[in-house]
C-alpha cells in the first residue's frame, strides 16, 4: 500500500492541532472520512438534495439512481444474494433492534448471546425478556477471552426445542476477537436456530460473504467503515425479511393506504420507514468502493502490522494487561488495556492533551464484561489502514512516559 497516498485521501492527516499532527486511533468508534466520501455528500447538498423514492422531477431521480447504486453496491460487497436484502438504518443498533422487534419472539423463546456483548445486542434481548418472557442466555467466554465453541455446542444441547436465535458480536469491540462464524452458525442450523451477527468492528476490518457464511442477519455500521455519521445496514436473507413485521412504520413502507388498512411494500422498502439520509447513503456507496480500491486483505494485514508493534513495545511496559489473547493475529486492530493502578481515562486525556494521539478509554458499551470481572475500564487503540508504524511509535513513546510519571 502506498501509505502517502492513501493518507493524502484523508483530509484530517493534513491538519495540525495545537502545531502538531493528528494519531487517530479511536477507529473502533468512528472512522475518518477519505475525500471521496466528503465529495460524495457534497455533492448530493450542492447538485440534487431531493426525496429519493417520491417525485419524479430530474434531481429527484438522481438521487433515487445513486441511492439504488449504493445499495447494490453494499450488496455485493458483503455477498448478498440480492440488493433487496440490504436495508439502510442509522447504524448498528438500530439494526438490531430491528431485527428483534420484528421477530416474533415469545415467551419461553431462548436467544443466545456471547458474554462480550456491546450494549447494541444485549439490552434490546434484556428488553425482550422484560416485556414478552423471552429466555436470554449467554455463552461465557474461555479464560483468555475468546469464543469457548464446546460450551456453546453445550448451551444449544440444553435449549433444544426453544432456542430460537444466535446473536452474537462477530468481532469484538472490547478486545478485537472474531467468533468461529462458521461453526456457530452450522451448529445453530442444526438446533433449528437462526443466526444475527453484529458486524460493526468485523465489516470494516475483513471480507465476509453473508452467503457463504450462511448469515440470516447481519447489521454494521456506516461511520465505522469510512461512511458518514448515522448510517448503517441490516442484511437480511430475503425469505426471512418478506415474513417481518416492520418496526417502523409509516411513509413509503406501504403500497396504498385506505382509512381501514394498508398493504405494505415488498423488502427493502416495508422497513425503510419515512425520508432517508440520502447524503449518508451515497456516501456510504463511495465508502464500500474506496474500502475495495484498498482491498480488504491489505487493510487486515496492515492492521496486523500495527498490532504486532504495539503488543510488542508493550510487552515491555510492567503492569500493562492486554485484554483477550496474546497473540495480536487474533485481535485485528485493537488493543484494549489497563495499567495496575492507574486510571484508564488519564491515560487517554494525557494522550490526547500532550501528543494529540486519540484512543478511546472507559467500559467500551460492554459494561456487563467489565462489571463481572470487577475491572474499571480499559484504554482501547483501534488501528485502520491509514495508521503508520510511525503513529504506532508516538503513541508508545508517550505512553511509557506517561505510565512512568503517574506510578
Ligand atoms: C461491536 C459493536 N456493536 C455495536 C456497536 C454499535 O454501533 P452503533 O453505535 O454504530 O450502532 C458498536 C459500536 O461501537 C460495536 O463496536
């Protein structure tokens, strides 16, 4: 990858703060935008910022065309059979929280979760299990924090009959491990159980074929995948979302209403309720094309790259626990740790305020992880392509010495 290149695309790279440039490692959260997608956005404000879908006047049309473009284009690079089995949302959660009140759970009804759950996929089946008596129940994760596969093949021989989803984070935003995607989803056929992957730190990071994969669902976001903010996508196979109740419901989800009824349009249009963020949709298209011009091999080997130096300048820091497993292969580009008697969030705002190197710190939505082992938070460096060896060693560099001064 040509590195100078790529980072040229990236307008923030360009900018100074306080006379300094930028490390951006807080990727796992939002991105950076290349000009491409800013351009994208522009482009829909300044030459046809019309209704998609409604009128039929030029601009109106145009934007319907791009709209229609970025979905097949979304389609197609997560494998998806059709474009009709892609639905814009507004991110992640919303697409599951799709998924789970349009399923017509019930009471006694088991869902399974791992135990590493961003609040995304864990409240909605907490809500659930308040307000219909749905079962949730969670695979524990092995000692070293990765996918323990026999006690899930235990947890579904103990639910046979009434499990009736597997809804699990497909790499993790705590820690950066991947679930075996393929055992788990076999296994669950097996049980008559259906499969919802939350993709939001996998999508952006590596290729997956929904189809291949054998996915039901699949929901990520925009914003963390070069996107603009705000925009996301349930993938759904298309036999599954035609017997979905809309969650949403209103203006262009139905085919005609009358005062007694209405008919609701096929998917993807029967869930996509009210007007769309065109903008954030198209920019989402010219995101996916950007991200496939790089190559979605380049960008995991690049992070590995960056992990791999960072998890072994670290290896020299005492009291610096990595979460999840020692090998940064198994953590793409994140590494989430805590130093033994410091504060995870001084950490971060030192960073930040003396070096301008931006990670995330705190419980990560994971709260649940964190409060069953009694640990405070962790600070989170989450790498992208565009990250240098170089931000790798700022943010080292100024790590040691800050450990160095609070100890
Ligand atoms: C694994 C995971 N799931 C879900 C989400 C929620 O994403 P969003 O806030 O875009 O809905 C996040 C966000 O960080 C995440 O990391």
């Amino acid at each position: 990858m040509n590195m100078e290149k790529i980072r040229r695309d990236f307008p923030l790279f360009g900018t100074m703060l306080n006379g300094k440039g930028v490390v951006y490692f807080d990727n796992a959260c939002q991105t950076l935008r290349p000009r491409a997608v800013i351009d994208a956005v522009k482009d829909y404000y300044e030459k046809y910022p019309a209704c998609g879908g409604r009128s039929s006047h030029k601009l109106a049309n145009e934007v319907t065309r791009k709209c229609d473009e970025a979905r097949k284009t979304i389609a197609k690079f997560i494998g998806a059979k059709t474009k009709e089995e892609i639905i814009f949302t507004r991110n992640t959660t919303e697409g599951i929280n799709l998924v789970a009140n349009s399923l017509k759970l019930n009471r006694g009804d088991i869902v399974l979760t791992t135990d590493k759950e961003h609040n995304s996929n864990l409240i909605p089946w907490q809500v659930l299990a308040k307000k219909k008596g749905i079962i949730h129940k969670i695979v524990p994760s092995k000692q070293d924090n990765s996918f323990d596969l026999e006690k899930f093949k235990e947890i579904m021989e103990e639910s046979r009959g009434n499990i009736k989803l597997t809804a699990m984070v497909l790499t993790s935003n705590l820690d950066g491990t991947t679930i075996p995607a393929e055992e788990i989803i076999k296994i669950s056929r097996q049980y008559g159980a259906m499969v919802l992957l939350d993709a939001a730190q996998a999508a952006p990071h590596r290729k997956i074929d929904v189809n291949k994969l054998d996915a039901d669902f699949m929901a990520f976001s925009g914003h963390k995948m070069l996107g603009p903010s705000g925009t996301g996508v349930l993938y759904g196979k298309y036999r599954l979302l035609e017997k979905l109740e809309p969650f949403l419901t209103g203006g262009d989800t139905v085919e005609y209403s009358t005062y007694g009824g209405h008919k609701f349009l096929p998917p993807p249009e029967k869930f996509e309720a009210g007007l769309q963020n065109y903008a954030g949709i198209i920019g989402l298209g010219e995101a996916v094309k950007y991200m496939e011009k790089i190559g979605m091999k380049n960008i995991a080997a690049q992070e590995y790259k960056l992990n791999k130096f960072i998890t072994e300048e670290m290896a020299e820091i005492p009291g610096l626990k990595i979460i999840g497993p020692a090998d940064p292969a198994s953590r793409g580009g994140i590494v989430s740790f805590y130093v033994d008697g410091i504060d995870s969030h001084q950490i971060a705002l030192i960073l930040d305020e003396t070096a301008n190197v931006m990670i995330r710190s705190g419980q990560h939505c994971a709260h649940s992880w964190f409060a069953s082992r009694g640990i405070a938070g962790s600070a989170r460096v989450s790498a992208y392509f565009y990250n240098t060896i170089d931000d790798c060693r700022v943010f080292v560099q100024n790590l040691k010495k800050i450990i160095n001064v609070l100890r």
